[in-house]
C-alpha cells in the first residue's frame, strides 16, 4: 500500500496488491489496483488473514455467477485503520471479523428475528458492490472492479461496511478470527439454531471441509451420538474424527446410505449437506430417519438440477430446511463465540491445514478442484 493520492475524479485512493478475477475458470490474477477511501457507514480495515473457503472456488470456477472482474474473498479479519462519517461501532485499532451478511434491522425477516434472510441487503451480495449499490475498488487502468460479498478479502485492506465488520477481542488470533465471518457460525449455528441438534440424535455431515468439521464439531457439544461423517476423499478421516465425528465414511468406496442406516439403526436424525453437491442430496434423503431433518448448507451450481421421488415423504415427515449463515445474530453471536475460543471451549486453531501467501491463491484453486484440502487454508498477509 503506498498511501491515499488523488484521482482524476477529485477521490482519495490508495494503491494495494489483491487478487482478481477476470474469468470464470481461469487463474486469478495478483494486481495492483485502487481502493478509494471509505464513505459514509464504512470502515477500512489492514486484512491480516483470510480465509480459503469453497464458495471461492464455486465463484471463481463459475458456478455461481457474479459480475466480473472482482476482487474475491469473504472471509477475512484485521485491525481497522480508518473510519467513515457516521460510523459509531467502531474506531481505529479494533480487530475485526468481516462478515458477507448485513441486515438492516428494519425489514419483515430482521423484525423477526432472522438477519441473515434482511430483505434489504441479502439480495445485494451477488451484485458486486457494497450497501450503497457502489464500489470503492478499480484497477489499474481505472476500470470497476467489483467486491466480493461486501468484503473483498483476498487484499491487502478492505473497505466494507461498518455493519459488516464484527468487533472482536484483541487475544483472538486473527488467523481464528477470519474464521468467524464464514464457517464457524456457518456449521455451528446450523446445528445450533436451525436444526437445534438435541443430545442423544444421531447426526449426518455430508462434506469434512471446513464448515462440516464446524458442523461435526457443533454436533459433538451438542451431545449427538453418533456423529457420522461422509466425504469422497478418506485421507480426511482424522481430521474429522478430531474435530468429533464417531465414526467415517469413505463415499468414494462405498455407499454411505446402507451404512448410516446400520450405524443409526435405521437413518440419522438429522443429516447436513455441507459439499454444494447434488449427488450428495440425493443420497442423504434415504438415509434420512423417519422424521429426519436435511439441513441444507452447501451452495450449488445455479444450473444443477437434483432428481428426486418424494412418494414416501409426506408418510415419513422428512424435513428438508435450508440454512443462510447458520441463523445467526452476528453482532451478537460472533464476540460470543470468540469467548468459546479463548475460554477452550471451541477448537479453531487446528482447523488451519495451510498458510499461503496472496501470490499463491491459484494453487488453492487447484487444490480445492482436486479435493486436496484437509481443514481450511489461510492466506496471510505482511
């Protein structure tokens, strides 16, 4: 970063290296580009770390479309340096978790109690820009660059908004904090608030990434018993075994559905789908118990299609309940959880696989396309 200078439009604007992307399925490219200060209600914050998520992957491979080109990343945590008008939550030195959910405090579902579904801001993430329906970043030939879920991570700073960045106590590593804007409250509000696991249920987790060792881990303070986690790649049975799972299956060598059933004694209470994947749905409705809940995490392609027979479903109650951020109340929830940290009872730290550099995200890309990556990868920035 070489400062704030003035632009031709009269703007403040300071020079940083951030990773774009210009097409879908091809390399991300690290430049240099412009960030234009905070307005009204923003922040900028020093990123520190941020985290490799699937849904990265899912964006930049073109599953899900957004406008291009953008500067990708959402889950990300640093200190904040400067402070638009207005803005009375935060000031300068406060670390923070930037989250991709904003609400607005007044609409039908916010009124209710259900933030992550605001009718107002929940339909601007896919649209590239922050609450103002504006951007602060451009590139170095002046051209718009779009952000990523209002947070931009994967730069050296971020301008977002001030409601989108979540105080959070100073001992907190912020390599665990960038944990707190996705997949931590992700998995374990998924289990906490919408399918609100009981102690005894048998639980499901289709996917070992970082949300479903979130999800798995979640299950387990809940007193779910068993735990049964399902992924393609078996190299990630220890992982999920630590984090609480009692008991793994290799779906790349045998179909889960028959063995949850024998594991359960006739289907899981609840079942997770944290992959993004069709195939995984159509296996975790028949290993679903008669009155089961299907808790749907994972995000897929836009165009994928699932067929499914649904002849047995009003008979057997099964419940399919889709989950937005784990229903959580982020102002209120994530200093709460970064106490469960401090206070040992929440492991984040051993969900860190892999430290990168900014330069080397397209070697996450890969990693994720081949399913190489245990736990989650961080990007760490000087």
């Amino acid at each position: 970063m070489t400062g704030w200078r003035s632009t031709e439009k009269g703007e403040d604007a300071m020079k940083m290296k951030a990773a774009v992307c210009r097409a879908y399925g091809a390399p991300m490219t690290i430049e240099e580009v412009e960030l234009a200060p905070p307005k009204e209600h923003e922040v900028l914050v020093k990123t520190k770390f941020t985290g490799w998520c699937k849904s990265d992957y899912v964006v930049v491979s073109g599953r899900i479309r957004m406008p291009l080109p953008m500067v990708i990343g959402h889950e990300a945590a640093g200190v904040v340096v400067d402070v638009g008008p207005g803005v009375t939550m935060l000031e300068k030195g406060d670390h923070v978790a930037a989250s991709w959910s904003s609400s607005c405090g007044r609409c039908k579902m916010c009124v209710a109690g259900r933030e992550t579904l605001c009718l107002t801001y929940t339909p601007l993430i896919g649209k590239g820009a922050l609450l103002d329906g504006t951007s602060r970043l451009t590139d170095a030939k002046g051209n718009r660059l779009g952000h990523d879920f209002f947070v931009s991570g994967f730069a050296q700073y971020m301008v977002i908004p001030e409601r989108n960045a979540v105080r959070v106590r100073k001992d907190l590593p912020l390599d665990q904090a960038c944990f707190l804007g996705c997949c931590m409250p992700t998995g374990f509000g998924a289990v906490c608030n919408t399918a609100q696991v009981k102690p005894g249920e048998s639980v499901a987790v289709w996917g070992a990434g970082g949300v479903g060792l979130n999800v798995i881990q979640g299950a387990k303070l809940r007193g779910a018993n068993p735990i049964i986690a399902v992924d393609l790649e078996g190299s990630k049975e220890s992982i999920a075994r630590e984090f609480g799972a009692t008991h793994f299956i290799d779906s790349s060598k045998e179909d889960p559905v028959p063995k949850v059933q024998e594991i359960t004694k006739g289907g899981a209470d609840v079942i997770f789908e944290a992959t993004g994947e069709g195939g995984a749905i159509a296996q975790l409705y028949w290993a679903m118990a008669v009155g089961g809940k299907h808790i749907q995490i994972g995000v897929h392609a836009a165009d994928e299609m699932v067929s499914m027979n649904f002849t047995f479903t009003p008979g057997s109650h099964r419940q399919m309940i889709g989950c937005n951020y784990g229903d959580i109340h982020l102002h209120q929830d994530l200093p709460v959880f970064a106490d469960m940290v401090m206070d040992g009872k929440y492991n984040l730290s051993k969900l860190i696989t892999k430290k990168f550099k900014l330069e080397e995200i397209n070697e996450a890309y890969e990693a994720t396309a081949k399913r190489q990556i245990k736990g989650r990868w961080v990007c760490e920035f000087d």
